[in-house]
C-alpha cells in the first residue's frame, strides 16, 4: 500500500467508524459503511484539507468517492 493510499484510508478513518480501514477492498463500495451523503461531503472536505487541493463543482457528485480506488484516482490527478 502506497503512502497516497493510506492517507486516504485514515482520512476516510476519520469520517466513518472503522476497525480496520485496511481490510476495505480498493474497489469495494463505501456505502455499505456508512459513507452516506453526509458522510461524503464531510470526507471531500477532509480530503481537500489534508492534501491541500481542491475539487471543482463538476467532480463533487458522490459516485467519484464511493470507492477507494475512485478516491485516490482523484486526489492523483490533482497532485500530480
């Protein structure tokens, strides 16, 4: 696991109840622990804040965070 990965998954750690963020499949839908509406908005804003980036209007749309994979492909291209 790289260190963009681990990031992400404790800022995700931060936002909802997790035991073990490791054992969440990269590709595995985030809805099914907890990371509703709410939830995501509180995880884009934590995101930005700890990456130090920001989202534009046009991506904020929950189905670009509901995966890890889609996390991280999208903090990526930002601090690329």
């Amino acid at each position: 696991m790289n260190s963009l990965e681990q990031q992400t998954r404790n800022a995700l750690s931060k936002i909802i109840d997790l035991t073990d963020n490791t054992a969440i499949d990269r590709n595995e839908d985030l809805l099914k622990y907890g990371l509703d509406s709410l939830a995501t908005i509180k995880l884009i804003l934590q995101l930005e804040t700890e990456f130090k980036i920001e989202f534009t209007d046009e991506e904020l749309l929950t189905e670009n965070f509901n995966t890890i994979a889609k996390i991280i492909d999208r903090i990526s291209n930002k601090v690329a």
